[in-house]
C-alpha cells in the first residue's frame, strides 16, 4: 500500500522473480529461507518499490531484502498495512533491514499496536517544505533524501509476555518494547540536534465522581459543578467519551491547513518522548525503546510556557527544569545537590535497585499519569480547581507544584525513582499504578527535530513548528506473535 505523500510511480515483482531473487542474494541481508511446499513463500503482492531518480542509485538487491524481510519470523504474522509498509523500507537504499524483534521470554513477543508515518497532515515546516526565499537555496535539513522519494516510516509495539509480569497492554506493569523505522532521514551532522519520537496521549472528557475531603477532586475525576461547565463550551463537545477540546467545539486535530500560532488543532496532548536518535549512512533511521513504569515518564509540564508552544506565551528561555523542581511557583532546589554534582556522579537512569539510596532522586521527569491529572486541574477542573485564576500559565504552575507534592515523600519538589514507583504507595493509594497512562491509551505519534538547549518539553509545543512525520495508532487485536530468536539479555 503506497503511501498517500508517495507520487512516484511503482514497480510490481512477480513471486517467481522474488523467490529468485531471495536465492541469489540472500546472503547480502539475511537469510531469506527456501521455499519449499511446506514453508511460507514470499508475498508478491505487497512488493512494491519506490523508482529511485537520477542522480541516486537504487537498492540493487531490493527483491531479495524485500523477500527476506517478508519471510522473517517477527514480520511474518503481522497485520498487512504495516507489513507493506516495512516491506517497503525493505526495497530502499538502507543500512539495515527494519528492526528485527528478539523475544525477550521463552513465548514470543506480541503486537498489539502500530503507528504507520509519513510527512503529511501538519503545518509545513524548514525541515519538511521548501519556503521560496528561506530554505529553497539549502538542501532540507531532514526530509528530501535519496533525491526526492517521500519520507515514510512505521512503529511497532511488542509486549514482552515474561513470567510474574502482565500480558495484557492495558496494563501498566506490562513491559513493551517499541521498534522505529524510518527512510529517509538525513544524518544530522556538525550539529547539536538528532530526531525525537514522541507518543501522543490526547487528553479526554474526566468522568463525574464525588469530592475529596478536601473539596479537591479525586484523582481522575471531576465535580459535577466542573461537568457542566465543561459541556457549555462551544458546541457541546466537552462530555465524558469525547476528547476535550480547548473551545468545546468538535476535536480538530493538527492538519496541513494550520497556521502558528493563530491556527491549531483544539486538542490537548500529552507527550512522551522515546528518546532522541541519528541517522544511518543511507538515511534510514532505526530506533528501540522500552516502554514501562520505568521510562513512562513524561517532561516537567512547567516548561511548556518555555518553548514558544502555548498561545500567548512567548517565554523562550525563561523557564528551565535544568535543576529538578516543582515549577515556578513551587520548590526550588540546591544545584549542588540536584544538579550534575561532579563530587556525585549518577546514572539518571538508574530507576531500578536493591538498594534504595542508590536509585535516582534528581529526575526531571514525572509519570504521565501524573502530567493527565495535572491537566485536569488546568483544563477540565474549571469550578473546582482556581475558579478565579484564568491565566494559563498561571495555573499550570499551580496544579504542577500541587500535584507533585501529593506524591512527593520528602518533599523536596521532585518525584524519586522510589517515590513514584509503581508499587509504592502515595496520596492515600495502595500503589502508583493510578499515575501512568497505558501503551494503548497514546493515540497519536509525531517525530521532531530534536533540539539540545537544555529544555525537555516538545519544541514548540504544541504547534508541529519542529514536526517531520506523524500517524495514528492501529489497535492489533488479539495480539499477534511477532519475534525471531532470543534477545541475549532478558532484562
């Protein structure tokens, strides 16, 4: 299936040819396995390449990666938009094949969710578009590789089914691993940026429950009073089911017709970063991260104001999470001690530990649950939280600092590896499984031009102003095998 950005013309393979192919170049990416009356042939039907033009050189063994790929134990099974779209990749100049997906128990890892990409449905930017006048002397800084052939990609969600750990993806405690594909991308060298991916979580409608004893609504959940007002916004569309829209009217989601910063999409995200990356030699772009209550962390939410993102605040540099803490209006804290102490060195990354006093304490970082329930308050809580305060960043300050503090232990304004692990207990719960949003419940994808400046939010957020591809997520359901061998390390 071509993409719908994709005007160059095709090319079909006949099966005979494919199979042929497989034989006499199988040894260059892989083995493409014989074809047998008892094995699994290749699909000639979803082979398709893209015509390279003049002056870049084609994948002379196209046929055979594509076959290779088509049969591979991790790709055989799944389900057919995203298996031509890895297919494709397959067919183009690469470094590597797609990702191939090791188990990481002794049953195979499990597809249940996928996001195919492309560079369409945003606001063109410098880094996808050329703008007369601006960019149209320079190559693209990302997009317009391998002369001109669209940029494409596809993400792959694969749960982990371990022993004592859930095999369900609704579930906060599953452990999920995410494989990204993209061609091409530019190798970004001489520079201080790489790529970033991000999953989206749209924010929607919180249902009706009754007040805390504080007056305060209990997490997750809105007063009547907030409701009602919620649902005489614009048209009506603020009621539970729907996703909450900034004027109340239809959710209207980033499109190539938007305009910054007068002209946006009316929704509310919430995004997750999978890390930043570079590309191969030959502009194709291969990522993995892992997905749990571990890494399910998002950016300090104070920092949107920061980036240029927010309408009516244009406070570039004025905010920075450099040294942890609950925000502007909450608790600063000692660079010495919360900074990047060179008598302390410490791997921030360090969630996990026998020993408590050596999990991390300076993280930057909250659960994304937590970041939800924050919105709630900016958002949704319109008669219960600062009824009288209407200024955005205002109360996003206030709501950041306060819901920080419900889990924060030793409050000192930042949420510890220990204080927000999962099992540990906070605010009155049991345990914090209440404060991360599931795999499944991240609607959306986007992947940016990555920016070192210090600053974690999203580049101007929320506008696409730094975007180069998005799509939204297909729902594999049952979940379908998709691994190939055993990965060396089970951890």
């Amino acid at each position: 299936m071509l993409s719908r950005q994709n005007a160059s013309p095709v090319r079909k393979l006949s099966l005979a040819a494919v199979v042929a192919a497989a034989v006499v170049f199988g040894g260059a990416s892989g083995r493409a396995g014989e074809a047998t009356a008892a094995s699994p042939r290749a699909d000639a039907s979803i082979f398709r390449t893209d015509v390279i033009p003049a002056p870049c050189h084609p994948n002379p063994h196209a046929q055979a990666d594509m076959a290779t790929l088509d049969l591979r134990g991790d790709i055989r099974l799944i389900p057919r938009p995203l298996k031509e779209r890895l297919v494709r990749l397959a067919g183009r100049p690469h470094t590597f094949l797609p990702t191939q997906t090791f188990a990481e128990a002794d049953r195979p890892s499990l597809l249940f969710q996928y996001y195919l990409l492309d560079t369409q449905g945003f606001e063109p930017n410098v880094f996808t578009s050329i703008f007369p006048g601006v960019n149209d002397a320079v190559m693209l800084t990302a997009t317009g590789g391998v002369c001109g052939i669209p940029t494409i990609g596809a993400v792959r969600l694969a749960l982990e089914p371990k022993p004592d750990l859930p095999t369900d993806p609704n579930d906060v405690r599953a452990f999920i691993d995410i494989f990204t594909d993209i061609d091409p991308l530019f190798v970004i060298n001489n520079e201080s940026g790489w790529y970033e991916g991000w999953m989206i979580h749209d924010l929607s409608v919180a249902p009706v429950g009754p007040a805390r004893s504080d007056g305060h609504a209990r997490f997750g959940m809105l007063l009547q009073q907030d409701a009602d007002m919620l649902r005489a916004m614009g048209t009506g569309n603020n009621v539970l089911g729907h996703f909450f829209t900034s004027d109340g009217r239809s959710p209207r989601f980033p499109s190539a017709s938007d305009h910054f910063p007068d002209i946006q999409g009316n929704t509310v995200p919430i995004f997750l970063s999978m890390g930043a990356y570079n590309a191969m030699q030959q502009s194709d772009v291969h990522s993995y991260w892992e997905f749990n209550y571990t890494t399910n962390w998002v950016f300090p939410l104070y920092e949107l104001p920061a980036t240029g993102g927010i309408p009516g605040t244009f406070e570039i540099g004025r905010i920075s999470s450099l040294v942890p803490g609950s925000g502007p209006t909450g608790i600063s804290n000692n660079p010495a001690i919360y900074g990047d102490n060179p008598s302390l060195p410490r791997d921030p990354d360090k969630f996990d530990g026998d020993d408590d006093a050596q999990r991390e304490f300076r993280n930057r970082f909250i659960p994304s649950g937590l970041a939800h329930e924050i919105y709630l308050d900016v958002y949704e809580r319109l008669a219960s939280f600062e009824p009288d305060n209407v200024v955005f960043s205002h109360r996003l300050f206030d709501a950041y600092a306060i819901e920080v503090d419900r889990v924060d232990q030793n409050r000192d304004g930042v949420i510890s590896a220990v204080e927000g692990d999962v099992d540990s207990a906070s605010d009155g719960f049991a345990d914090n499984a209440r404060l991360f949003l599931p795999a499944t419940s991240f609607n959306r994808f986007a992947v940016t031009r990555e920016i070192n400046d210090g600053t974690l939010a999203p580049r101007f957020a929320p506008s696409q102003r730094a975007w180069l591809l998005t799509g939204s997520a297909t729902q594999v359901s049952p979940a379908v095998p998709a691994s190939q061998g055993r990965d060396g390390d089970d951890r």
